[in-house]
C-alpha cells in the first residue's frame, strides 16, 4: 500500500511546529541566527500545513494541529526578536 505523501506533510508540519514551540520553551541565550532558524521553520511548517489541507482530507486533523502549532511557534520566535 502506497502511502500518501501529504500526509507526511502533514506529519511533518506538525513536527516542525513542535521543534519551535520546545526551541521557544529553552531558557539559554538567543542569537539572532537562532531566532530566525526558528522562524523559518515555522513558515515552511504553516506553508506545508496549508498546501496538505486544502489537498487532500486525509490527514487534516494532523495538518491543522500542524499549523496551530507552527502559528505558535512564529509568534514566540517574533516575540524573541
């Protein structure tokens, strides 16, 4: 069985979401580099969670999780700036 590459997207918005909103939980130093790796993975997050839901119905649970989460995850790398 073939399994769906959208829903890996959607898989994979969800963790890229995550990663930023633990990398904003971190309580070191933030660099100006760091903030804005954040913030990039937040967008390509919010833009994979975008493209998954408005294709395919499989998966959009886990594609809208994905973009709260990556929405999340931007607002707390804008807020660390």
């Amino acid at each position: 069985m073939r399994e769906n590459p959208l829903r890996n997207a959607a898989i994979t918005t969800l963790v890229l979401g995550a990663l930023c909103v633990l990398a904003a939980l971190d309580d070191s130093a933030w660099s100006s580099d760091a903030t804005a790796g954040m913030a990039l993975f937040s967008v390509v997050g919010l833009a994979l969670g975008i493209v998954s839901l408005r294709i395919s119905r499989r998966g959009r649970g886990m594609a809208v999780a994905g973009i709260v989460v990556s929405a999340i995850g931007l607002l707390a790398s804008l807020w660390l700036v």
